[in-house]
C-alpha cells in the first residue's frame, strides 16, 4: 500500500477515530463515542467471535483511534509487515466511505492511551489474542464525548471525495445531503 492515498495531508499528524457514516447520528445523539454502543458484536469491527478476540482497545474499556503524529506509511509497514492499517484508510471497503473524526488530542490527554504504552500493555499482560495496530493504534480510555472533537468529514471515492461538517453545531439537514450524495456515488 504505502501511502494513505489522498487523505495523507489530512489525517497526517492527528489524532482520529473513524466510523461507518451511517453510525454518526447514534454518536451526535448520544453526544460521546461510547465504549459500548447499541451495536452487536457482528456489526462491530474484529468482534465476531466474543470478548476473547476483542480489540485491544475495547478489552481495556476504550475507543479505538488512530494516532498518526509521526506516523509514515512506508517505514511502518516495514517494521510491521502484517499490520492491516491501511483496512480502514481511507475507510473500510465494504462500507464503501467513511466518516472521520479528528479528536483533540489535547483535551483527552490525560484519558490517551499512546500507541507505545498500548503495544508495551498488549505484550507485557499477554494479551495476544486482541487485535492491535502497533505503534498506529491509541486507545480513550472511557466514552469519548463529541466536545473533543475537533474536525470531520465523510469521505468516499479512495478519499478524493470529502465533506467536512460541524459535529458541535450539527446540522441534521445538511448531514443528510452529505449522506445523500454520498449515497447514490456508491449506488447505496
């Protein structure tokens, strides 16, 4: 793979978690990124077989983000060949878009989970059997409220298609145009 495509500029540098589209309202109504959604195991990404292969993140009690400071595609994937990264940039396939959401990293600090301290938890408690992202993949610990979010756009296309929107002033009619657009580009 080698590179995040035409999102490089944009995700490069910052702190964000990535979702379904369809998924955006149950976070702006709840208000927070929750740890534990109103989603079934088999609608939530590496799930499927139960709490013994559940991602690192949510086996600790937290958000799953992408932590790409520093983060360079090609020096990464040689360092860790398998990592499957690039499965959810610019967004995973069979959800043919996604909606990104950039977090503050400094207003959840103290809540962040870094993507060394993350791997160096994964090795020293054994916890092999949850999928990680290593040195990518940072964990909130706790529900992470929409108030730290900083940015967000949809995206579609292999990320040539990009919508921003305000989640802190959300606007459910321009959304839906968003989602609409979105929607009949990908023939949903």
């Amino acid at each position: 793979m080698g590179t995040m495509g035409e999102l490089h500029g944009r995700l490069h540098g910052g702190l964000w978690h990535t979702t379904r589209p369809d998924r955006l309202l149950s976070i702006v109504q709840s208000r927070a990124i929750l740890v534990e959604p109103d989603i079934g195991d088999r609608e939530r990404s590496n799930t499927a077989n139960g709490p013994k292969n559940y991602p690192i993140s949510r086996t600790i009690g937290g958000i799953s983000l992408f932590d790409f400071d520093g983060f360079h595609p090609e020096s990464h994937e040689k360092q860790f060949p398998v990592s499957s990264w690039h499965f959810f940039v610019p967004y995973v396939r069979s959800w043919q878009g996604s909606v990104w959401l950039e977090i503050e990293r400094e207003v959840v600090s103290e809540q962040l989970v870094s993507p060394t301290a993350l791997l160096r938890k994964w090795k020293e408690e054994g916890l092999h059997g949850h999928n990680i992202l290593p040195a990518l993949e940072a964990a909130h610990l706790g529900d992470l409220p929409i108030s730290a979010i900083r940015s967000a756009f949809l995206t579609w296309d292999n990320g040539r298609e990009v919508r921003e929107f305000n989640i802190q002033d959300f606007d459910h009619v321009l959304f839906n145009q968003k989602l609409i657009e979105w929607q009949e580009a990908v023939g949903k």
